[in-house]
C-alpha cells in the first residue's frame, strides 16, 4: 500500500468529516446516490474510498450488505465508532481482495481523482460489479480548470496526493474503453463535478 497517501488521509479524518459531510455538493452527491440505488436496487454494495462514512450511512438505510472499504485506518476506526452497520475492509483501491462478482454495485465518491492507473481501477470495478457509481472532478469547465491548477499548485508546498480531473468526453470514452456502457452523465457544482453511471455490457 502507499504508505504516504495513509498517513495523509490518516491525519485528515475529523477535518474531512467537519467540511464535507453536509456541504451542498455532498448533499448533491447524496440525492443522487439515492436516486440511483433506488433505480437499479443493488443488495450488496462496496463503497470504495468510503473515508468518514459520509455516504455510508445512506448506503446501510437502503441496502442488504455495504462493505465500507478506504486506504486509511483511522478513516475505517471513524466509520466504525459510528456504528453503521457496514463491514469495514483497510484496502488500496488498486488492489481490491474480492472475488469476481462479489458486489452488485460498486460506489466511488471522491476517490477516482486519486487513482494512479484509472484504466486499471475501472477493469477491477468491472470485475467485481456490473453496476458503478461515479463522481470525478472535471476539467473542461471554467470552474473545474481552475480547481485543476491549485490542486496541482499544491503538490509543491507539502504532501498531497496526486489530483486528476476529466472531461465529459474523456470519462465517456474511458468507460466505454473498458467495457461499460455509460448509463447518465451529470454534471453538477457550478461545473466542477460529474456524477457518472456505469453498466457492464451484457
């Protein structure tokens, strides 16, 4: 595992949990989260970069099983002590330890934008679901190209992990690359975020 990008998300649990947990561009990410779920009516769910759990919650009201899976162990122990109900599992995202098939869906807020390979990290979703749920950070917005350039700017004044944004048509062609069929693409944010669902071809 990436010893650094742990102990920097390690170090971030209650500040991550105090900004985002009830900002409206979580409160977004959450109504469609809902909306999804109750669309394609998953039972078993691996939430990937689960962090504080601030989707997980929703994820236990409305599904069978959610595996709550993160990088960071303090984020698992946060999750944990929130009694959720979900199955916590410390894990890289770009080493997932399930079996083929182990999830009908698979959610991963906030998590893509850090992936080294995401050609690589949507082949092992692909390979563990048939149904994904995306947000990535764009790029090809005002707003977003802004957000682009101070994240990069910030590499240089401490540790941070690697930032990447996307096109519309960039994410598009990269899931259909890989074999999934792009259900709805919504952007949202003022332009700075998309949320993207993700089918398997039959």
């Amino acid at each position: 595992m990436k010893s650094g990008v742990k102990a920097y998300w390690s170090k971030r649990v209650c500040r991550y949990w105090t900004d985002r947990h009830s900002d409206l561009n979580t409160r977004t990410l959450q109504a469609l989260l809902r909306r999804n779920v109750g669309v394609y009516k998953p039972r078993r769910v691996l939430e990937v970069g689960c962090g504080p759990g601030i989707f997980s919650q929703i994820l236990c009201e409305i599904v069978e099983r959610v595996v709550s899976m993160d990088i960071s162990k303090d984020m698992l122990k946060f999750v944990k002590n929130r009694r959720l109900g979900v199955e916590p599992v410390q894990a890289d995202m770009d080493y997932l330890p399930f079996k083929p098939n182990s999830f009908n869906a698979i959610v991963a807020y906030r998590v893509m934008e850090y992936s080294k390979n995401p050609k690589r990290t949507l082949r092992n979703f692909s390979r563990l679901a048939s149904l994904v749920l995306l947000q990535l950070p764009r790029h090809d917005s005002i707003n977003g190209f802004r957000l682009l350039l101070y994240r990069t700017a910030l590499t240089f004044f401490g540790p941070s992990p690697s930032f990447k944004s996307y096109s519309i048509k960039g994410a598009v062609n990269l899931a259909e690359e890989v074999g999934f069929t792009v259900e709805s693409v919504i952007p949202y944010n003022n332009g700075l975020d998309v949320h993207v669902v993700l089918k398997t071809r039959k």
